[in-house]
C-alpha cells in the first residue's frame, strides 16, 4: 500500500498518468503545462488534455502558489476522429 494515496490518482487516464508522476515533473523543475506535457505525455492523448491539464493546472497553482487563472493551459488539437477513405476521397459519408 502507497504511504500517500493520492500519489496512485490517474490523472491523465488517456496515458495513464498518475499525480505522483506530475509531482515528479513539477519537482524536476517544469513549472507551466507545456512543459509537464513535454515531460510526461500528459495531455496528449486521445482527448489532448480536455480533461487532465485543468487538473494539471490546478496542481501546479498548489505548488507554486500562483492563482489558478495565472496559468495558461496549452494550446489544443483536434480531437482523434476516424475517417473513412471513402469520405477523404469525395464519395460521401459512410452509413
Ligand atoms: S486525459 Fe490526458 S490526454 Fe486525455
């Protein structure tokens, strides 16, 4: 059993990230999103950090004691969706 529960919280379940490892990047010296994000792969799963890089955020103001709105999110991609051939090359869309 973990000495600090919290430490085994996924918070980025697109790639299996845990607080403990955005811990370990915060202490390693990475101190905005785009940095954890480069450090870890956090946020750049499926969902591009839609759900974990608030949380990242959120972590990040506790640690160093900057307000919550003085630290930028990263920028967004489009979210992964399949595409058929048929649709990239004109024929409509599947049913
Ligand atoms: S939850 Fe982190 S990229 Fe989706």
């Amino acid at each position: 059993m973990s000495e600090n529960l919290d430490d085994d919280i996924i918070i980025c379940r697109c790639e299996d990230i845990t607080l403990s490892e955005i811990r370990q990047s915060i202490g390693e010296g990475n101190l905005s999103t785009e940095e954890i994000k480069r450090s870890c792969r956090c946020g750049m799963g499926p969902c591009q950090g839609r759900t974990c890089m608030p949380l990242v955020a959120q972590e990040l103001a506790k640690i160093t004691g900057k307000p919550l709105a003085e630290i930028p999110l990263p920028t967004f991609r489009q979210p992964v969706a399949t595409i058929s051939l048929g649709a990239l090359g004109g024929g409509g869309v599947d049913e």
